[in-house]
C-alpha cells in the first residue's frame, strides 16, 4: 500500500504553493522555488548558492512546492525569480503567455517517472490503456509521458479517461482503487512501487527522453544577470558532487523528505545530475512536445519554445594588443 505518512513526512501532500500572490522582486534575494527532491533540494541543504552569492551581497529565500505547474505560476507572477519544473510545465505556462525564459537544461535527468498499475490490475500492455481511467497532473511531466505513451501503442489521448490529480491526490485514488493506472515521478513512483502487488506498465526511460528545466522570471533574468549565473554556477558543482556521491545524497533527500532510504536510493539511482545549456537538441526535444500539446488541442495556441530561451549576453572581445 501507500504509506500516506510518508508523503505527509516529507511535505510533498501538503499542496504547498497551489495558490502563488503577486510578489515583487526583493533587492539582493534570490527567491528559489524548490520541490523537495533534486539538485535543488541538495543545494540547499548544503546552502551552495548561498556560498557562491556571498560575495555579490546577495542572500537566498527558498519557497517550496508540491509540483511544477503552481511553481511556474509563481515565477509568471514575481512571486519567485527562479526554479526547476519537469518538461511539460514550462510549455503549459508559455501558451498562456507567463514572463519566465528558460536558464539551462538537465537533459535526461527526470527518467524516474512511470505508469503504474494498482494490485488486481488485468493490464499487462500500453493499449490495454484503451477507455481506462488514468491519472495525471495536468501540465506535469506526467501529462507528457502518458500522451507519448499512448503514442507508441497506436492510441490517442481521447482513448483513455483522463483523470487530473495532483500527485497526494492520485496517491489516494491509486490506493483506494478508484483509477486504473497512474502515471506520476519520483519520489511518488519509487513510494507506490513499494506497494504489495504494484506493477510497472511503462517507464519514461522507454518511452520518451524526459529533460528537466531551470526557469527564471523574464524580468528577474534581464534585471539581475549576475545572480542567475551565479546560481547557475553553484548549481553545476553541486550536480557534479552528486554524482560521485550517489549514496549521500539518498541518505540527505531521505533525511529532508520523511521519505524511506530505500525508496529515496531507487529515486537517485534513476536521476541523471547535470547542469546543461538549453542547445539545440534540448530545445528542439521540448518543440516536439509543445508541437504534440497543440495537435490534442491541450495548449490554445502554438509557441515557438525558442523564443523564451535565455541568451546570456556575450563577454566583451578581449583587446586588442596591437
């Protein structure tokens, strides 16, 4: 079963920044938006950005939510300046015409997310999905991978009866048996995977590539340059140490989270930790997924993914000696 304590324990059910003000920016504070898994979520336990943005006389304020879609509200709203979403969210806040710009990538790095199955279940394959209830969150990296999945079985997403629940939620309806699938990430995947009869319909690491995105407020990004670098930076180093300490950032996030080091090791094994810019491939993956959105008619209207790509202004040519 769902162990809900855990969930509670680790702050991820209780639908923190579902309803994000109007905020205007602090002079000197980076407002982070965090979820509590992650690089960011390592980087402030370690306080690295902090560290890296001492020296510019800049302090850190981190905010936390549940998932991406109430984070990137906040970002459009001022409310925070910067923070990291799975692929679908940022594509849900451009067709509605949010301020942010994409700040870097981390290609490859959300495959921890899948379709599951509940005990009992008599689907054994992707088109068995046909005229079930499936739950996601609307406009998560849920809501993308179960659309591509549906993809590569020949059906469309009018096939299934979508269910939209935020992650606490469908952790309820998954264990109460009121849906057929759930398609959800780490930490909630790794917990319900613990689950006596759960099965694995599909991972995202066999449908679809799953980057994940660092965000900035658009305005933010033009008017402090210097500190989204600056936390860029901090960023890279604290990705390249959980890499080669795979084992101590399981222990920290379990520790943060509440969640079980068992289910917090299957999460990290799954993570990919790089910091990245948004080139052409990753750009280019994130156009095919607004271009399907569009085509369902789940976004209004077509956006141009490039257009809200940071473009870091160029360092000044060295001078000349001659």
């Amino acid at each position: 079963m769902l162990h809900r304590r855990h969930l509670l324990a680790a702050g991820l059910a209780a639908g923190i920044g579902l309803a994000p003000r109007p905020g205007r920016a602090e002079p000197g504070v980076l407002r982070i938006g965090y979820q509590k898994n992650g690089i960011l979520a390592v980087a402030r336990e370690q306080a690295a950005i902090e560290a890296r943005l001492k020296p510019q006389g800049a302090s850190v304020r981190w905010v936390e939510f549940s998932f991406g879609p109430p984070l990137l509200e906040a970002l459009n709203l001022g409310a925070i300046d910067f923070g990291q979403t799975g692929d679908a969210p940022p594509i849900f806040a451009q067709a509605a015409g949010a301020n942010l710009v994409y700040a870097a990538a981390q290609p490859k790095g959300g495959s921890g997310a899948a379709i599951l199955l509940p005990k009992g279940s008599e689907i054994r394959t992707l088109a068995e999905l046909k005229g079930k209830r499936v739950a996601f969150a609307k406009g998560s990296s849920s809501h993308n991978l179960i659309v591509a999945a549906l993809e590569t079985a020949g059906l469309t997403y009018r096939d299934i009866t979508p269910v939209l629940l935020a992650p606490a939620d469908g952790a309820a309806a998954f264990a109460g048996g009121t849906i057929d699938a759930w398609t959800v990430w780490d930490p909630y995947f790794a917990i319900a995977e613990q689950g006596e009869g759960v099965r694995v319909l599909a991972q995202a690491a066999d449908i679809t590539p799953t980057n994940n995105f660092f965000l900035a407020n658009r305005t933010f990004a033009q008017a402090q340059p210097a500190l989204l670098d600056g936390a860029l930076g901090a960023l890279g180093e604290v990705a390249l140490w959980c890499e080669a300490n795979r084992g101590s950032v399981a222990a920290s996030l379990s520790r943060i989270t509440g969640v079980p080091l068992t289910a917090t090791r299957r999460t990290v094994d799954r993570i990919r930790y790089v910091i990245a810019p948004m080139d052409a491939a990753v750009t280019a993956e994130q156009q095919r997924i607004a271009d399907r959105f569009h085509a369902l008619g789940v976004i209004p209207r077509p956006v141009r993914v490039a257009d809200i790509v940071r473009r870091p202004a160029p360092r000044p040519a060295n001078p000349s000696n001659g």
